[in-house]
C-alpha cells in the first residue's frame, strides 16, 4: 500500500501557498501559486501535477482553512479532482501549530506547512467537503441573512423619519403595508397629505393590486383626521429621505423573496427529507429550517450531539485547575450565522411546542436569565435535531 500524500493549502485573496507532505512529514514539494486561471491549471502542482498526484497515491488529501468566500473557487476545482478535501476551521488550526511549534514564525508558507501536518494527524476527526453545492447553500443563506438585515435598519430609519414627519401614523397603523408603503411614497408627511386630495387617497386604499402586508389599519377618513391634526413637521429634504427608504425598502423586500424562494428551492432539491424532518417540530417554518440545513449540511459529519453543540458555538466554556472547575459563558467558537439562525428557531419553538416551551419555563424557575434559559433551550433542541436527523424520522412531541 502505498503512503498517502497530504496537501496544506493556504488561501488569501490573491495568491495559494502548497505543501505536500508524506506520513513522515517530509516535504515532497512546496510553492506558491496566482489565484487565477493559470494557478488552477497551467502552472505546477495544482495545474498539471496534482492529477499525477492522485492518479499516483489514491488516498491523496487536501485542505485548506475557511476564508469566508476566498477558498469557494480552489474548493470546486480541486473536488472536480478529488473527493478528499477538507474545509477546516482556522481556530483548530491555530491551535494545532501554536502546540507543534513555539517558534512565532508566521508566513503563508509555514501555514501550508502546518495545515499538511494538521491533515496528517487531526484528519479522523474532520469531516471532508464532497460537493461545492453545499458550499453555495451557505452562501445563499447568508445573502439572505445580510439583506434582511439591511430591511431591519431601513425599517428603523423610516421610523425615525416618520415621527418627525407624521408620528401620529407610527401609533395607530403598521405603516409597512403596501397600502401605506405606496400612500407615503406619494404623500410622506402629514402635511402632504393633508393637500392631497381624498379622491387620489381612496384610489390606492381601494387598489385591488396590492399584495403585501395586512389590510389597513384604517379608512381614508380616519387617515385624513390624523394628518389634520398632526403635529408633525416636514421640509422638502425630509420628505425626499422618507421616499428615498420607501423605494429602497420595496428594493429589499422584492429581492430578499427572491433569494428566499432560490434557497428553499435548492435546500428542498438537496435535502428534502431532512427539511420536513425538521418541520416536523412546531415553530420550525421553511426559512429557518432551510438556513440551518445551509449551515449543518450533513448531520453525519458530527459522531455525536456534543460536536453539534460545539459546532453552533453555544457550548459552554471550561475551566478547570486542580479541584477548581469554573464554567463560563458560551464559546462562541463555532458558525455565527448558525448561532443566529438558532436564536430564531428556538423563540418560536418556545412559543409553538409545548415540550420547549415546559423546558423553558422551567429553566426560568430554576432562576436562570432570559438569554441564558433560550440557548439552554436551543441546546435541548439541538439534542432532539441530532437524533431525528441521524435517526431519520419525524419528532413525536410525547418523546422530546
């Protein structure tokens, strides 16, 4: 049997540093190469060589720390080469060579070099990335993730252009309808509207195209009494900042239903089974589910549900010398975006399941803060995730 090659790549925007190593830690070969077309292919090791490689030594691994988006290109080109390539997590390999070595030497080529020998002696322990589609999965959930919250802030600014401009309209209907959206992007003030005229007003109340949001919180009348009496103030430049959020609120909304349909299409197509899985427990809806499935992938790649915990960085962090054990606040060490998600979930699994929300009440008796009772709860529920994931069957309430 012949020895497997190892291959450490360190990724930065521009450019790679290779080095492949054998079992013995010899350095077979070593360099660095353009983060470009004639790195992938035309030049040596990644180009023309690592097919020779693998051809050579079928247990050939590869792997590289995660960038944030700089690795998604050399990650689909080396697994339309291999099958064994591994996406890791830059703090294990930070951990890994500050104990290999207490020299502070720190270059792109030494990291290559740290990440072969972490391959050589951690890669029972990761989990290898098979298909780029999951890598694409995440960063989908992740455009949506960003362009919601880009609605929060634009919502929060409108709000606060509104309670200059008609602050009476802020308390007595939800000014995020189409109906309201449309009257204050014509009309964006109280005294706007008390110019216009009640037959342009009743034409968009009664607008039979309107499709987003609630009926009206009220009448054209009622609308034309507030404004009346209004306290509200408005120059030009105020009410151009209020159109201004209105128009690029509606940009928002429209795209972020956009990318929520494309990530519940591909999440649907890639892991069906497992979403209505997840739905199975109340208060878990399409869009949470999909994000959290963008995030995990495949629950096999954790052996128990201790490394799922971990994983979501809501594992609570030890200290421990002699007989002093101290346990501190979570980690954080894990996915933030999964921790996000997470925080979402479990609010709503708290008010929709019973199960959750007994665990819940019960954590709050037992004298524990809010925050602190929801991710107790959150961890319960990734207990429960892990097992019917792993398991493959729906959740029963009466066995949670």
């Amino acid at each position: 049997m012949q020895t497997p090659i190892y291959i450490g790549i360190d990724v930065s925007k521009d450019k790679f540093d290779y080095a492949a190593m054998d079992t013995h830690n010899t350095i077979i070969k070593k360099g660095s190469l353009q983060m470009n077309r004639d790195g992938f292919i035309e030049d040596s090791l990644l180009g023309q060589e690592i097919s020779q490689l693998i051809e050579s030594f079928p247990n050939v691994v590869v792997g590289f720390e995660s960038t944030g988006t700089y690795h998604v290109n050399i990650m689909s080109f080396l697994l339309s080469l291999t099958e064994h390539v591994y996406l890791l997590n830059p703090a294990l390999v930070k951990k890994f060579a500050e104990a290999d070595s207490l020299r502070k030497t720190k270059t792109d080529a030494v990291d290559a070099i740290a990440i072969a020998r972490f391959l050589i002696y951690r890669q029972h322990s990761i989990f290898a990335m098979t298909e780029i589609d999951s890598a694409y999965l995440t960063q989908l959930a992740r455009l949506r993730e960003s362009i919601t919250r880009d609605v929060g802030k634009t919502k929060t600014h409108l709000k606060q252009m509104l309670n200059i401009a008609f602050p009476e309209l802020l308390k007595h209907a939800n000014v995020f309808t189409d109906t309201f959206l449309q009257i204050l992007e014509q009309f964006p003030s109280a005294k706007a509207i008390r110019k216009a005229t009640k037959k342009r007003i009743q034409k968009i109340f009664y607008n039979p195209t309107k499709s987003r949001g609630k009926k009206p919180d009220m009448n054209p009348d009622q609308l034309f009494d507030l404004a009346k009496y209004s306290i509200g103030t408005a120059d030009e430049s105020l009410e151009m900042a209020i159109k201004f959020d209105i128009k690029h609120l509606v940009f928002l909304q429209k795209h972020l239903d956009e990318v929520t349909s494309k990530l519940i299409d591909n999440v649907n197509k890639r892991f069906g089974n497992e979403l209505e899985i997840l739905k199975s427990i109340k208060g878990i809806g399409d869009t949470t589910a999909c994000h959290f499935l963008s995030e995990v992938k495949n629950i096999q790649r954790f052996s128990n549900y201790k490394q799922l915990i971990a994983y979501a960085g809501t594992d609570p962090s030890v200290k421990q010398s002699g007989k002093m054990i101290k346990r501190g606040k979570i980690s954080k060490r894990g996915v933030s975006s999964l921790r996000r998600v997470g925080y979402l979930i479990t609010c709503s699994v708290i008010r929709h399941d019973g199960v959750f929300r007994d665990y819940y009440i019960r954590k709050r008796e037992e004298g524990m803060a809010y925050r602190k009772a929801v991710i107790a709860t959150w961890n319960k529920l990734l207990r429960v995730i892990f097992a019917i994931l792993t398991k493959q069957v729906k959740f029963v309430p009466n066995h949670g």
